[in-house]
C-alpha cells in the first residue's frame, strides 16, 4: 500500500511539474520563433521579388541568414526544448520519487506501528477470553454440576473478566497518552498534591500489603496535565507495590534541580534483572519473573513514558535484583 502510494503521489509531481514546464516550453518557443516566423515570410516575399528581377539587390547585400538556416534553427529549438523536458521528466521523477517517500514516511510508521498495536493487543485479548470460553464449554460437557463447582466456575469466570476489564482500561490509557501531544491541559499545579492524589489512589492496595509509602516533597508547583501526571505516579506506585514484598516500604522524594525537578520512586523489591533493564518501557513487555508472580499486561511503563514524553520530561531506572528498584522521573521547570 505504502509503495502504491508513493507510486502515485510521484505520477502525480510529474504530471503537475510536467504540465508546468510543457506550458514554459510552449510559451518560449512561439515567443522566440515569433520573430523568426516574422523574418521568414518577409525573405520568402524578398525572394519572390528577386525571382520576378524586380529588387535584385535587396538580398545580397544583407547579412541574414536564410530561410533553410532559420528553418533548421527553428527544428534545433524544438529537438532542444524536448530535450531539456525529458531531463526535467527524469529529475522530477526522482525527486519526486525521494519527497513522496519522505512525505509518506511519518505515515507509514503510524500505520506499522498501529497494526502492532492492534496485533498485540489482540493476542493478549484473546488469552483470557480463550480461558472463559474453555472453562464454560468444559463445564457444559458435564452431565451434572453442584452449587459449589457452578459458584467456582461464575468465580474464576468474573476473575478473568475482571482481567479483561483491566487490560481493555490499560489499552484506553495508552491510547489516550499516544493521542495526548497537543491535547493535554497543561496548567500551573502542585508536584506534592499530585503524588498525594496518586497515593491516595493506591492506598488499599498498599494496605492489604501493608507497605508504606513515604513521601518527602518541598512544595514545587510545575507547568502539567494533572490527570496524566498522577497517572504517571500511580502506575508507578502501583509497580513498587506489586513487586515488592509485604512489609516493606515505598519511598518518594522530590527535588528541585537548575531548571527541572527530579522525582525518586524506590522500593524494596524483587528488583529487574539487567538483561530486562533496556525494555521495560516497551509496550507488553514483562519481565519473565514478574510474568509468574504478578498480574500484569506490561503496559504501564510504556504508558508513563508516553506521558512523560509528552511533557518533555525523562523517566530511567536503576535496580538490583531482590534489592529494590528506583524510578526517576525528571521534569521540566520554568524558574522564576
Ligand atoms: P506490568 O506491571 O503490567 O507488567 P509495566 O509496564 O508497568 O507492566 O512494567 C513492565 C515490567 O517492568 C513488569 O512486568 C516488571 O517486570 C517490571 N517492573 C516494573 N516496575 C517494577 C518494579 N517496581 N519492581 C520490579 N519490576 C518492575
């Protein structure tokens, strides 16, 4: 498709380049035969004059040129004219060639990149919807079911829903943080009410681990989407949760650097092996230890990245395997 396009986005140049140089061309040769035109008819009349021995010495004491001279001049244009619209044909062509490539290019990488995500979106679809669908059918093909093994099968059945559900959220942020450049509200707003509000958020599920959460933030008020940023910072606490051990601790800490802020998330958990360091932000990946201990679609980092891209911020980490991670999140400020 993308060839086909380019194909045609170049056929159009030409035409367009063609159209324009073939009216050039067209103007320039009846202009400069105009007056060759214009001295032909007045030597073919000087000749008929000279044949009937009226004027006899008018032609042989100019230095025009003949008429077979001006002809073949006249020929020499046209050859030349074509010539010169043939090179323009060619160059045109791979120019525009070269520049419909270029035009289409940003295109054709939304577009892979869109297929990629519908592929993998699918392929993680269609894995607890496969579970569902099995878990019914087998439970069909028994004679007679309990009350107990009926509430079990609606039981594990609204567990993957409640999955299908997530993933199906986590798609619609990403699709919304890919879609937020130019979009997003950015407004003066407080750094430590949006990490509070991002706690707030995570709060029950830092209870049932019973995990603390300690944040240490000078007030810094920053030019951003707020609804975003917190998500930034929920998904990132969340992570610190989910892979962190009961009891242990989540810290946060803000501070202002020369022209940006720089936000810390550490935790005391399982950590990221080294070789899984470079991809985390990529969308669905999971690192494979994470895959068995945790639900997750590996999503939420390449959401983050998108947001904090958006804002023209950088997000690293740095982590030891069964020693804990740390997120770094850098924003722009404007000092005043
Ligand atoms: P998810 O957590 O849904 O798998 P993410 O995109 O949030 O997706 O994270 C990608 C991967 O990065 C996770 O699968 C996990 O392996 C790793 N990861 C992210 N945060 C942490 C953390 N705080 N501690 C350990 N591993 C983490």
């Amino acid at each position: 498709m993308f060839h086909q396009a380019r194909i045609k986005l170049t056929v159009y140049y030409l035409v367009i380049i063609l159209f324009i140089s073939g009216l050039f061309s067209v103007a320039f040769y009846n202009a400069s035969t105009k007056e060759i035109d214009r001295i032909i008819s007045r030597l073919e009349f000087e000749r008929q004059i000279n044949e009937t021995g009226m004027v006899r010495f008018l032609l042989s004491t100019r230095n025009t040129p003949s008429i077979e001279e001006l002809l073949a001049y006249k020929k020499r244009m046209q050859k030349t004219l074509f010539f010169i619209n043939g090179l323009i044909l060619f160059a045109a062509g791979g120019a525009g060639y070269f520049l419909a490539g270029k035009t289409l290019q940003p295109i054709k990488q939304m577009v892979d990149e869109q297929n990629q995500f519908i592929s993998d979106a699918s392929h993680e679809l269609r894995t607890p919807i496969a579970t569902l669908q099995a878990e019914m059918e087998g439970k069909l093909l028994e004679k007679k079911i309990s009350d107990r093994q009926a509430r079990l099968l609606i039981k594990s059945n609204l567990e993957e829903l409640g999955s299908l559900k997530n993933l199906v959220n986590r798609l619609l942020q990403l699709n919304k943080a890919h879609y937020l450049n130019g979009n997003h509200q950015v407004k003066e707003t407080s750094l430590p009410e949006i990490i509070n509000s991002a706690k707030n958020k995570v709060l029950a599920l830092a209870k049932e681990k019973q995990i603390t959460i300690d944040v240490k933030m000078p007030e810094i008020i920053i030019e951003a989407d707020k609804d975003s940023l917190t998500e930034v910072f929920v998904i990132l606490f969340e992570n610190a949760l989910k892979y962190s051990s009961a009891k242990t601790k989540v810290d946060v800490t803000g501070k202002k650097l020369p022209g940006s802020v720089l936000v810390n998330v550490s935790d005391q958990g399982i950590g990221i092996p080294q070789q899984d360091l470079p991809h985390i932000f990529e969308r669905f990946y999971r690192a494979d230890k994470s895959r068995s201990l945790t639900e997750g679609f590996g999503l939420g980092l390449s959401i983050a990245k998108k947001i904090i891209d958006t804002h023209k911020g950088t997000i690293k980490v740095e982590s030891k395997i069964n020693n804990g991670s740390v997120f770094s999140v850098m924003l722009p400020i404007s000092e005043n």
